[in-house]
C-alpha cells in the first residue's frame, strides 16, 4: 500500500476562507489586522519566511508591515523601537524574526513582545498555558506546534495514548510541541543531539516527529518493518539547490504517512501564525 501524503493545502484553503471572514468581520467594525515584523539585519531566509507570511496576511485581507533595523543596533534603540510597537493600538501582532543580531543576543526576546500582540506565542504569559495543561488552539500558542496537532487532527490521527518521538529541543518547535502532545494525551519522548540510541527509540514510536534540520537525517533504518508509522518532517533545508525536510525518501516510502516538503508542516506554521493575529485582534477589540 502506497503511503498517504499529509499535505497541508486542504486545511490550509479550509482556514483561509475561515480567516478571511473573521477578518471581513473586524473591517466591518473599523479594525483592519495589523501585523508588524521586525526584522534585525538582512539574513536571506528570513527574508523568505518573511515573504511567505505577507503573502497569506494580505491575502485574507490584513495589513502586513516589515520594519528593518541594522545588525549593529544597540539593545537599548531596539528596546525603544519595540515598546513604541507595543503600545501603537494600530499594530496588532508583533513577530521579531529570528535569529537576531549577535549586539540582541543577551535580551530575553520571546518576552519583549507585548503578550496581547505575541502572535508567534513565545511569550512566557502565552506559553504558560502549555505548561498548566490546555488543549485549547485557539489561545496565542506557538505556530509550528499549534500547525502540526491541528494538522493531525484534520487527518483523523489521533494522539491518545500513542507513542510520538520528537527529534529537536528548540524553544520554537520541539519544547512546546513535546509538551502540548502530552496534553493531548501522547506519550512524548523528547530527543536531542545527545540522546543516545535514537534509532531504538523511534523504531518502537507511532509518530516520528524531525526537527533537527539535517537533509535526509531520518533514514528508513530509524522506522520499524511493519509500515505503520507516521512521520512528521519539520526541517527546511536546503540540498542540492533543492528545498528539503529532514526525512529521506526512503523512510516516506517504509511509512504509512508523511508530510511533505514542501507543502506540509510549513505552510501550516504560516497559517497557524495568521489565525494567531486574527485571535489577537479580536481580542484587543473587545479590549
Ligand atoms: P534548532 O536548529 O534550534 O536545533 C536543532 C535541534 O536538533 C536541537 O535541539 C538538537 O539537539 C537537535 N539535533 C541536532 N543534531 C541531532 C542529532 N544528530 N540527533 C538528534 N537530535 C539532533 O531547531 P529548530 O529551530 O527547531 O529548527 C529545526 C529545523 O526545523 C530547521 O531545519 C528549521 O529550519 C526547521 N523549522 C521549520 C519550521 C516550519 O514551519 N516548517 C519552523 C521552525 C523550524
């Protein structure tokens, strides 16, 4: 049996419609979603990730604004940049694009945004509702974790009781991710550079989920024989000019589903981030 391709494009145009009305809605009332994105210095992919995010914010009708500040810029300009962002009843979601400037490093940054306009959902406030146990989607929660359950959930895979490794320990993907399957009543393991044995451990998984950004790091060798498991490809690389995830084609081939790069995990963080700004607006309208 041929295993089944978890695309993105179906929710996606599903919640584009949805956010298109919510925002229609907010316009009828005055409100036109504003999101601000901060970028420190110029690095090319994240110009890219920037680009995809315009192009969804404007396409469901919101008002998209780039603010670009040299890799030089003291802490304390940035710091005066970004309160003036925060307190501007105009702007209604703030993303500082990471990574940024090595003169930023020392600042707490998922903290800096003002937690009614983190629409990334990094902020301590925001992330804190992972932490006591909420299986609620709809609140300000981190956009790749958030992107992938719902996506999961569209394909009618459920999470109870399965046995889901996560490969990667970062504060944007594998720390809330691994907490929130748990919510949903996963078992989680969560696996980094130095876990040891890591290919008996995802053998035994039901879900393999990869974030660690290495082109063809899952090999079939990681997968069990009997073609039962889903693997979940987090990774954007790039390899041989080509844009790929962090899962080979063979371990596609040997699985019984798997989201695609392109057209996966990516566009459901990007889509989750828009839903993000669209909950923080109406929030902030009902003040
Ligand atoms: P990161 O780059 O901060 O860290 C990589 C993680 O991989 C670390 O936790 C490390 O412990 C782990 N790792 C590295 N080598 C390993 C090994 N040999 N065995 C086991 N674990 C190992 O993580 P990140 O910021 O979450 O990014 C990971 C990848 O996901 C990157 O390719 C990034 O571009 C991508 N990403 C994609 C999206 C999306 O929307 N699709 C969102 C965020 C990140």
């Amino acid at each position: 049996m041929h295993p089944k391709i978890l695309a993105a494009q179906p929710l996606v145009t599903e919640l584009k419609k949805e956010l298109r009305h919510r925002c229609e809605g907010l316009k009828n009332r005055g409100v036109t979603p504003s999101m601000c994105v901060v970028l420190v210095g110029d690095n090319p992919a994240s110009l890219t990730y920037i680009k995809n995010k315009q192009k969804v914010c404007e396409e469901i009708g919101a008002h998209f604004k780039l603010i670009q500040m040299p890799a030089s810029i003291a802490a304390q300009d940035f710091l005066s940049e970004l309160n003036k962002l925060n307190q501007d009843p105009s702007v209604h979601g703030i993303i500082i694009q990471l990574p940024v400037s090595e003169s930023l490093k020392a600042l707490n940054i998922p903290n800096l945004v003002n937690p009614e306009k983190d629409i990334d959902g990094f902020n301590g406030v925001n992330t804190q509702a992972i932490y006591t146990g909420t299986t609620n989607l709809k609140l300000l929660l981190p956009c790749t974790p958030k992107g992938i359950i719902n996506l999961l959930n569209y394909y009618g895979i459920s999470l109870d009781g399965k046995n889901v490794v996560v490969i990667g320990r970062s504060l944007i993907v594998g720390k809330p991710l691994s907490m929130m399957l748990s919510n949903f009543n996963a078992t989680v393991t969560l696996a980094h550079s130095k876990t040891k044995n890591l290919k008996q451990l995802t053998q035994l998984a039901d879900i393999i989920i990869s974030a660690v950004g290495k082109s063809e790091f899952i090999g079939s060798d990681f997968l069990a024989h009997h073609s039962s498991q889903i693997l979940i490809d987090v990774g954007i690389n790039s390899f041989d000019g080509k844009l790929t995830g962090d899962i080979s084609k063979e371990a596609q081939d040997k699985s019984l589903a798997f989201t695609p790069v392109p057209g996966g995990v990516g566009p459901m963080t990007v889509i989750s981030l828009i839903e993000n700004l669209i909950t923080a607006t109406e929030n902030q309208v009902k003040g």
